[in-house]
C-alpha cells in the first residue's frame, strides 16, 4: 500500500519505505497552519488591549497569564499524550488482526459493551486515547468498540476510578460518573455500529482498517513479515519510533487545545462563571462550562470537582466530571 497521499506513517511499510520528503514537506506544512493559528490566537487575546491603550502593563500581565495557564495545561497533558502514543506504538507492531477477532466480539451489544470496558485493558486518559483508537482501527477494529472505547476509557479506567474514590468514596458520585459514562459510551458505541467507517476514518486510517478487515475475512494466520522484525529489539525499537510519530502528529493539536483553553480562562474570569452558576440548572451549564475553560485532565478533576462542592448542586458534579474528562 503506497503512502504518498497521506504523510503520517501509520504502518511499518510506511515508516520505511515512503518518500521521506514528501513527508517532512507535508509535516511543515502541518506545523505551519499551526503556527499560523497560534499568531490569530494571541492577537485575539491582546487585540482589544491594543486598541484601548491599557498599557503595557497591562498588556504584560496578561500576557503572563495566558503563558502561565497554556504550559500548566499543555505540561499537565503531554505525559499523558505521550503515554497513549507509546501505547499505540506498541499496539502497531504487537498487535494484529487475529488477536482482536478472538478476544473481541462482533455483535453489536456486545460489542459495544467491550468497547466501553477496554478502558480498563488501555488505561488512558482523554490525550492518549485517541492515537489509541486510531491505531486500533488500524488494526481492523469494528467502529461501535471503538466509538464507545474513545468515550469511555478516560473514566472506565483504574485510575481514574481510584483518583475518583480518593475524592469522593465509595459513593453516588462515584458510581454515577462510572455507570453513566459507561451507559453513554456503549449507547453511543450501539448506534455507531450501522455507521460506515468509509464515511468515518480519515482516508489513510480507512484504507488500513478495510485492509485489516479483508485479510481477516480471508487469510487468517499469515505472518507478514516485511511488517514484523525479527528480534524483540527491532520491534520495541520500531514501535518507539511509531510512537515518536504519533506524538509529534498529535501534539499540534494538544497545543491548539491548550491554547485555546488558556484564551478561555484569559478572557472570561472564572468568577464570572461561578457568579451565574447558582440555579439547579444553570449549576449543570456552568460547570460544563468550566470544564472546557480549565481542560483538567481525567486523572486529576474529581479533586477540582471537590473543591466545588460547596458551591454547586451535586447531581451538577455527576455530569461536569465526565465533561472535564473528554474537555481536551
């Protein structure tokens, strides 16, 4: 399968043995746009400062603040993009079509079900997970466990369960975040199973998840050794490199994120926001709201979640935790 029409190498054969300039012309690109949307970012943030003639005092010291709040976010979540990028490394060159077609379930209950529990087999939070599920999907996996897989793993996952229990105990809290984000995820992962992963995956992600799925169909239990070295020390070294790719793809995006983010929390003072949030129902939207501006990670929110307590409506807490989990 030729690579040239798309520059992130997904496969081995890619990584290998596509045009290496194409790729770093296309990557450029890439980081161009990026960059070029960092500078409309921050003249928005300082345009109405220009324009009044605060100062540049002013202008300084909010300039400290948008640095200060984007590397917080941007620092709290690149471990964690870094860590679903190794594992979706691994699960390039580790894992194949046959292990997914014995351990996962084609129908689609049930199949929606695994997808919304694998968060427990892939621990990962709301950064990591999504060169995960790529990856997976890569691999032949079937839409509806991926869709509920992406919605679900960054709170079905053991960690979050025990960082939510430190929170809040063994309470309502904690099994309503756990058993809604589960109910929703594998609703959601059920009525994406009639969806058609032609009209879903980027082109790329397509073509090998049709692959996948072929050779699945047709060839079980051949060994395609141009894409798997030999030695375990060439295949840990190829899947690091895979990953290396997939972080640096995937960052760009994280860096979009957390700056608009910190834009959010730069202009609309977090007062402001909890001055409105009173009411039962404008409690719910507020904290939705707050979600998105501070872009907590999924780990870490029901402490935030609990220091909001005495302010907010706890059934407000049931729905705010899982939006501060998929914020990014």
């Amino acid at each position: 399968m030729s690579s040239d029409t798309y520059s992130n190498p997904y496969t081995v054969d890619s990584a290998v043995g596509a045009a290496p300039a194409s790729r770093l012309r296309q990557r450029l690109l890439r980081w161009l746009l990026t960059l070029t949307l960092v500078a409309l970012v921050l003249a928005a943030i300082f345009a109405d400062t220009l324009t009044s003639g605060a100062g540049l005092p002013f202008l300084s010291q909010r300039f400290q603040t948008f640095v200060t709040i984007f590397l917080g976010i941007f620092i709290e979540a690149a471990p964690f993009l870094l860590a679903g990028s190794i594992v979706s490394g691994f699960i390039a060159i580790f894992v194949d079509q046959s292990m997914l077609d014995r351990f996962l379930p084609r129908r689609a209950l049930p199949a929606a079900l695994s997808g919304a529990a694998l968060g427990m087999i892939f621990p990962v939070c709301e950064c990591g997970v999504v060169p995960v599920t790529r990856r997976l999907y890569e691999k032949g996996l079937p839409m509806s466990i991926g869709i509920a897989f992406l919605l679900a793993a960054p709170v079905v996952n053991p960690v979050v369960i025990v960082s939510t229990y430190a929170a809040f105990g063994w309470g309502p809290v904690l099994w309503a975040r756990l058993g809604v984000s589960f109910a929703v995820a594998a609703i959601v992962g059920l009525i994406f199973h009639v969806a058609r992963p032609r009209e879903m995956l980027l082109p790329a992600v397509n073509d090998l998840h049709h692959e996948a799925c072929h050779h699945s169909q047709g060839s079980h239990g051949h060994a395609h050794s141009s894409q798997s070295p030999a030695s375990m020390g060439d295949r840990t070294r190829q899947a690091l490199n895979t990953a290396g790719d997939d972080f640096l793809d995937m960052a760009r995006y994280l860096i979009i994120g957390s700056m608009l983010a910190a834009t959010m929390q730069t202009l609309v003072p977090q007062t402001t926001l909890l001055a409105i949030g009173q009411g039962p129902v404008t409690s719910v939207l507020t904290m939705q709201a707050l979600a998105f501006v501070l872009s907590v990670c999924s780990t870490v929110d029901a402490f935030l979640a609990l220091a909001f307590s005495s302010s907010f409506t706890h059934s407000c807490f049931w729905v705010s935790s899982r939006d501060a989990s998929c914020s990014i």
